[in-house]
C-alpha cells in the first residue's frame, strides 16, 4: 500500500502536479515570508510567563510609565578628570536633546560621578509600539549631538543604547544566515555527490521549505500571538536547512541504491519512498514532538520557540518527501552524473569505509562500546566549568559594542544606572512602609518618593553595577525579601534587573521540566518505531551520553579556549533539545535499515550491512547539520555562538562516534537481545536467517534468504 502511493507522487503525471502545486504554494508564501522579521519581539519583558514577579509588576506600572519609554543614557568619560567646559558642553547638548523628535519628560543631567572623571544625561524616548527599532538612528543622532573628542569619551548606554546594539548585532540576521547555510550546505553537497549538478534540487528543496515556513509562521505570529524573535528565527533558518538537507541525503543515497536496481527511474522512486520514508518521517515526527514539548517551558521565548521549529520541521519534511521526489524523477538519471547509478551496476558500500570499520568492531564489540562509553563519560566531566547562570550585559556580545562601554563606565565610576532602576509597586496605603524597607537593602543607592496613583503605590530604586549582573540579581533577592516582609504591602519588584532574574529563574526550572519530557516521548517514538524495548532505551541512553560529553567538551572549550565568562540558562536546553531531537536520526536511519536487514540475515550481520549501507550517507547528513549550526557562531552573540558550536560537536560525535562506534557495538554484542520483547531474529516456524558467510551484500535482493 505504502508502496502505490509512493508510486502515485512521482508517477509520469503526478510527478508534474507536485511541482505545480509547490510552485504555487511558495508563491503566496513568499509574500508572507518578507515580513516575519517586521514581527520579531526582542524585549525581554514579552519573553516571561504572566507568573513572573516582574511581569506582574510590569502590569501595575501602566499609571507610572508608559511600556513604549525607552530610556536612554548618555555616558561622558575623561580619566584625567572632568573639566568645566566639558559639564559645560554636557549642558549644552541636554538641551539639545530635549528638543530631538520622540522624547517624552524632561533630561535628566548631566549628573556627575563622585571622582568627577564620568558623568550621565538620561533621555527618554516614544515612538510608540515599535519605537524599538528607531533606537539605531536615534543612537546615531545622539552622537552627532554630543560627539567624542579631545580626550572625552561619549557613550549611549541604557536600554536605549542597548536596543540599538541589538540591531545592529540582528542586522541582515536572516540573510546572512540564509547565504551563509546555504553556502555550507552546497559546499559539502558538492563533496557528497562529487557532482555539479545534483546539489542543487536538495538546496532548492530546502529553500521552498524554508520561505513556506517562514510564511506560515507569519501568518501563527499575527493572528495566534505566536512569540517570535531573532533567535528563534535564526534557529529557524539553520533547522530548516540541516535537518531538510539530512532528509534529503537519505532519499537520495535510497533512490541511488534503486536506481541500480530498477531500470525505471519512477519504479526505482517509488521504492525508494516506499523504503526510506518511514525512517525520514519517524525522525520528523520525533524532531517535531521533541520541540513542541518546549510548549511546557515558562519562558515565553523558550515556548515560543517550540512551535516555530516545529512548523519548519514539518514543512521541510513534507518538501523533502514530496517535491524532491518529483525533481529527482523530472531530471532523471543525468542528474548523478558524473557517477550515474547504471541500471545492474555493483552498490559500492559494501567494500567502503564503514564496511571496515564493522568488520573492525565486530572483532571484540564488548571492549569497543566500553571503551567507548568511558571515553564519552569522562568527556562529559567538563560540564562543571559550565557556568549557565546567564550573562551580563558586557558578557552577551562577542565584541565591544558601545552600550556595554558606556555600561563599564558608569559601574567603574560608581554612578547608579537610573535608566533600570527596581521599580517597586504595592498597595497605596503602604508606600511609605515599602520605601522604608528599600532603604536597608545593600545594593539599593537611593530610593525615591512613593508615589500614589489609582490605589498603587510606586517606588523606584537606582541600584549599583551593572543591571544585568549577579550583584545585580541579589538586590533583587535582597529587596524582594524586604518588601515582601511589609505586612499588607503586596510588593512586587520589577524593573531591568527584576526581569533579567526571573528570566533566569523560568530558565532554570524549564532545564528541569522540558528535558526529561523530550526524553520520554523520543523513547515512546523509538519504542513504536522498532516495536522494541530494549533497543530504544540503548539509544536514548547512547544519546544521552553525547549530550554530555558535547556539553563537558564544549564548557572546556568556551572557558579555556574561547574565554567566555559563562552561558545563557537557556543554553543547555536548546543544545539538549537539538541534539536529542536531532541526534536521534541518525539512530533512526541506522536502526530501521538494521531491522530491515535482521529479518534475512540475523540482527550481527544486519548491524554490519547497515552500517556498510547507512555510514556515508548519515556521516555526511551530519557534517551538514554540524556544519549549518555552526554558522551560528558567526552572530557577534555569545549564546549563539555557544549554541552552535555546543550543538556541532555533539552531531559529529553522534555521528562519528556514537552512532557508528557504540551502538554498532552493541548491537553486535547483544545481537537478538536488543528488540526484546519483540520475536524479530529468533528462530520460529518458516523463519530462516542468513549466515554471515552467505549474507548478501547492500543491495543485493536476489541473493537474500526470504522469510
């Protein structure tokens, strides 16, 4: 059955439909596609669950602020001392900047430091809802305005400042990542098929995928209150076009596999579907669980990302099973050349390099996946030097952009960032009460004047250092436990700080919620898959242990090598989420292909032919996978960087090492055990299996023993 219809989607005729309809599909995606990144919600307040104290403060402030402000400082530095022409000069251009379109309320300085060598303005700006993304020009006008110079440093810091970094850092994000994925993706393609030619169906499979979810996620963002924003949109390009073009090197390596033995290039097709697609979907559909189980996270952002991966997966899945199918059946078997799959020709996996590297294995399994195994677990040791409890502000960014300058100095200089302070919000009657306590809490520099508005009251605090360092996040514990402790107050304490914490906070509790839910449904799907107990918990156990020795590998790398001060809290997530989920493929692809084969030669002889027949193409969907995550480390952000590189070299272990290495070996030592309870590969009535001396090669149906 599975077999017509895979013969139906590329038949003489249909092969032609599912072409015109991709056509048309991208078409009106396309339109859609352009204007996913006009939707992006980069602030960190969108990022929280109602939950967080700092959201629920966020809701209170509307009386006091407006979510539109953005406050923004303007930061002098002269080491050898202040001098009165620059105060002067500072004074002269708050007044300048008073007058510049979208400020709301009055500039705020300049304030001096106490060692008189820095001072401060604070200018805040309305645009209105997306008055974010004006920050790169006001930032730019604020300089013309108060120029460096002659011995005097100016800086724009604050959140205005930092907005305006962030663009910067996100400028041309999707096409940068778009061209330079693609770039690696055909790179390696070309290196794979050595052929001018064939790389280019799978790239330009992966870009319809890419552009039809992009529009379809568009479409979620705007009318579903799907939360996107730059990374998962970034995460979202690299995804599309490692995992569409892993799916697409297994369809290919199937149908060439056929095409030796089919003299119709639609028969040859359709077996191919008919053989591959199972394992392609089932590892889809592993991907695409896996992810929406972020759906569980706290973190908006975090859940926010679940869903937009989610909806690539399924779209390059359904690209890569349908319209390159067509494609490959369209060009025919031109498209191979110079290598063309002639019709009887020899499969040459049997004699490659994975062929001997299972004969090598097959000699002393035990020892191998042991060895092995000890190997990874050491590895993973160095997870200790990962310190994922986030990143400051100044530790975000791979170069020095010039909020985190300005931010250096008003924290060397002691000056209170007044941009962020703790906004502070209780019951009218108690303001005076919640003050009070302010005042006692270290880190705290001043405290302002309750102010009382529609039974609330609010308070804001300057704190020192920097808003988005641990010092900082203690204030907030340290104030948060004195307010709370004014009977009848029900203080709430917001702010920069307040919500930075929170987001570490949620962070921390979706490491404990989501991984071990990935976990179990990547088992229930393996346990269906293979039918199987005792398999899917081997390979959930082997994909574990390249998790963590990708983590420990890469904390020592990131700490000794790359000198990052630490992580993102969400880091280890994404990287367990992808890895897992994305990891588990390859065992996939090997594993069905194992089962295909014990059921004529024994499950030891079909690990090897598996391996034999799988090794290149899984080793080369990996190196694509590796290298498109990769890409990622090319973003001036930390987290990016860390993400990719933590996610490639867990796919090269997997690949290069687990997949092929470990589960091969246990495979080989425990043979019929692994698809316990399951009566694959023990004898039964009219079931004979091969010998390994009589066992086929890849390929070579007329000499296999059928059941």
């Amino acid at each position: 059955m599975h077999q017509r219809i895979a013969g139906r989607l590329t038949g003489r005729v249909t092969k032609w439909l599912v072409l015109a309809f991709w056509l048309v599909v991208v078409g009106v995606a396309g339109g859609y596609a352009g204007k996913l990144t006009s939707i992006q919600n980069n602030e960190a307040s969108s990022w929280l669950p109602a939950s967080a104290e700092s959201t629920r403060a966020l809701d209170k402030l509307g009386p006091f602020q407006d979510e539109n402000d953005i406050p923004t400082v303007v930061v002098y530095e002269r080491t050898s001392g202040l001098t009165a022409a620059d105060v002067e000069a500072a004074t002269t251009q708050a007044a300048r900047l008073q007058q510049l379109d979208g400020v709301v309320g009055k500039v705020v300085g300049p304030v001096p430091s106490q060692d008189k060598q820095a001072m401060q303005t604070v200018v805040t700006f309305n645009f209105g809802k997306d008055g974010w993304s004006r920050m790169p020009d006001v930032a730019d006008e604020i300089r013309a305005i108060a120029p460096s110079g002659h011995g005097l440093s100016v800086h724009v810091a604050g959140p205005g400042g930092q907005a305006a970094d962030s663009a910067e850092a996100f400028e041309g994000l999707d096409s940068t990542l778009l061209f330079a994925t693609a770039g690696v993706v055909i790179v390696i393609l070309l290196l794979t098929y050595r052929s001018p030619v064939l790389w280019l169906l799978p790239v330009v499979s992966a870009g319809v995928a890419l552009t039809v979810a992009q529009g379809v996620i568009y479409l979620a963002a705007k009318h579903f209150d799907l939360t996107v924003n730059g990374q998962s949109q970034g995460i979202l390009t690299v995804l599309v076009f490692g995992a569409g073009t892993d799916y697409a090197l297994l369809l290919v390596a199937r149908y060439r596999e056929e095409l030796r033995r089919h003299e119709d290039r639609h028969e040859a097709m359709a077996f191919a579907l008919h053989r591959a697609a199972p394992a392609i979907v089932a590892s889809g559909a592993t991907v695409i669980l896996g992810m929406l189980c972020l759906l569980l996270a706290e973190m908006s952002s975090t859940a926010g990302l679940g869903p937009v991966a989610a909806i690539g997966i399924a779209v390059g899945l359904l690209v890569m099973i349908t319209l390159l199918p067509a494609l490959l059946v369209i060009c025919g078997r031109w498209v191979f050349w110079p290598a063309r799959p002639s019709f009887g020709s020899v499969e040459p996996t049997s004699r490659g390099f994975w062929a001997r590297v299972g004969r090598r294995i097959s000699g002393a399994p035990r020892k191998v996946w042991v060895g092995t195994a000890v190997l990874l677990a050491v590895a993973s040791l160095g997870i200790v030097k990962l310190d994922a409890t986030g990143l400051t502000t100044a530790e975000s960014y791979t170069k020095q952009f010039d909020s985190v300058l300005g931010q250096q100095v008003l924290t060397r200089h002691g000056l209170a960032d007044t941009s962020s302070p703790l906004m502070v919000v209780a019951d009218g009657g108690h303001g005076r009460q919640v003050a009070e306590a302010l005042k006692g809490v270290k880190g705290v520099v001043e405290v302002g004047d309750p102010v009382v508005k529609d039974g609330v009251a609010f308070v804001a605090a300057p704190i020192s250092g920097d808003a988005t360092s641990q010092a900082a996040f203690d204030t907030v514990e340290r104030a948060r436990d004195a307010v709370h402790a004014v009977t009848g107050a029900d203080a709430l304490v917001g702010g920069a700080s307040a919500l930075q914490l929170d987001v570490e906070n949620a962070s921390n509790r979706d490491n404990r919620v989501v991984i071990p839910a990935v976990l179990v449904v990547v088992f229930l799907i393996l346990m269906l898959l293979l039918r199987a107990l005792v398999s899917p918990l081997l390979l959930v156990g082997t994909v574990v242990l390249s998790f963590g020795a990708a983590l420990g590998l890469s904390a020592l790398l990131f700490h000794y090598v790359l000198g990052f001060a630490g992580a993102d809290a969400s880091m280890p997530l994404f990287v367990f989420v992808f890895l897992v989920a994305l990891g588990i493929d390859y065992n996939i692809f090997l594993m069905t292909r194992v089962r295909e084969e014990t059921a004529t030669r024994g499950t030891r002889q079909g690990s090897l032919v598996a391996l034999a027949a799988t090794g290149g193409v899984i080793t080369s969907a990996g190196m694509v996978l590796a290298a498109t995550f990769l890409v990622l480390s090319t973003m001036p952000l930390v987290a990016f960087v860390e993400i990719g590189v933590a996610v490639a070299l867990g796919v090269l272990l997997d690949t290069l090492i687990v997949r092929s290495v470990l589960v091969t070996a246990l495979n080989l030592d425990l043979g019929s055990r692994i698809w316990w309870p399951s009566t694959l590969d023990r004898p039964g009535p009219g079931r004979h299996v091969s010998t390994p001396a009589r066992a086929a090669e890849p390929g070579n149906e007329a000499e296999r023993v059928r059941v």
